[in-house]
C-alpha cells in the first residue's frame, strides 16, 4: 500500500512539474486586471476553458463568459486572448492582428503547447479556426472552406481592388494576417481629417 501511495505521488509531482505556467492577467467583466499564472487552455462541450491560478495560489477554472479576456508572455511574445460567443459556444480567441476598422482573431489549436485541443476533435461541428473582428464587436468566422467568396463578399463594398485579388498568390487563405493589415490600411487611407 506503502508503494502505492509512493507512486502516485511521484505521478502527481512530475504531471504537475511537466505542466508550464505562464505569467499574466485575466480581464474582468468590470476592467479589473487580476495577476497570476496561465497553466492551459482546453475544450469542453460549452466551448473552451482556461485554468488560471492567482498570486495568492488559488486555482481557477475560467469560462470565456465569464471575463473579458486574458493574456500572458512567452519568450518576449505578449498573447492577448478575447472571449467571444458564437454559434451556441463561447471560445477565448487569439488576437493575431489588430486594427481600427478590422481584427483577425484565431481559435487555438494543439500546435500551441500550453493548448489541450483533445476534446475539440469530438464537437461534431468544427469551428472555424479565424475570425474577423469588425463595427461594434461583430464577429464574422472566416471557413477554409469558400473562404474567397466569403472574403470577396465581405470586401465588395468597401474595398473592391482588395475583393478581386482574394483567391491570387499572396491573398489566400494562408495569407490572411497580410489580407487584414492591407485592409486597415485601406480603411485608414480613406478617412478624413480635418
């Protein structure tokens, strides 16, 4: 029995070294900044969690719905994560570009090593894995899938040069970030100042 107990203790004590805590801060409903360490992000059928634990050793599990968002460092990289509800779930999602007119944010998957993308694999739909962020906090998911229509859609309107190119070399699916920054930059040419 002795053995036992030895074991496991030995189990727990090497799970819970191998698991790597990231320094940072969770974004209250009410814009307060709560420090502590991230330790990781994962899926449940509601959407996603993190397990968050505050200075004074506290461990949290969050729910996006229940904060603003989050956001640590990693090796001089600052992460920003908002939570955002669509389609029935809510997801803490990545900001990989931010802009005035236009956001790209992306939902993190298992090529992340502080992401546990395990339970993602059985949501009979998957979700899109970027998101654009634009007018009052509309969220629009950008599928793999007819992403050039859904782009040249989108763009019609108000950036019709940028909406003939989507689906050419350099405006494909992969160069999304590159297809955002080029639209802000649109935008931002196009205002007026007095």
């Amino acid at each position: 029995m002795r053995h036992i107990f030895t074991l496991l203790f030995f189990i727990g004590l090497s799970l819970s070294l191998s698991a790597e805590a990231f320094r940072g801060f969770l974004l209250t409903k009410d814009d307060y900044q709560l420090t502590g360490y991230f330790n990781v992000l994962s899926y449940s059928p509601t959407g996603s969690l993190i397990t968050f634990t505050n200075d004074f050793g506290d461990i949290y599990s969050i729910h996006p719905m229940l904060v603003k968002g989050f956001g640590f460092s990693k090796d001089g990289d600052s992460f920003r994560f908002v939570s955002r509800f669509h389609q029935g779930q809510w997801f803490f999602l990545r900001e990989e570009v931010s802009g005035r007119a236009l956001s790209l944010y992306r939902l993190p998957d298992g090529s992340d090593q502080y992401v546990d993308d395990s339970m993602l694999r059985l949501f009979n739909q998957q979700p899109a894995t970027y998101y654009f962020l634009y007018g009052q906090r509309q969220i629009m998911p950008i599928p793999r899938v007819g992403f050039k229509r859904t782009l040249r859609d989108f763009f019609a309107d108000v950036a019709p040069q940028l909406s003939a190119v989507i689906g050419k070399k350099g405006y494909r699916y992969r160069d999304l970030t590159t297809i955002v920054m080029e639209y802000n930059e649109i935008r931002g040419s196009r205002r007026r100042r007095l």
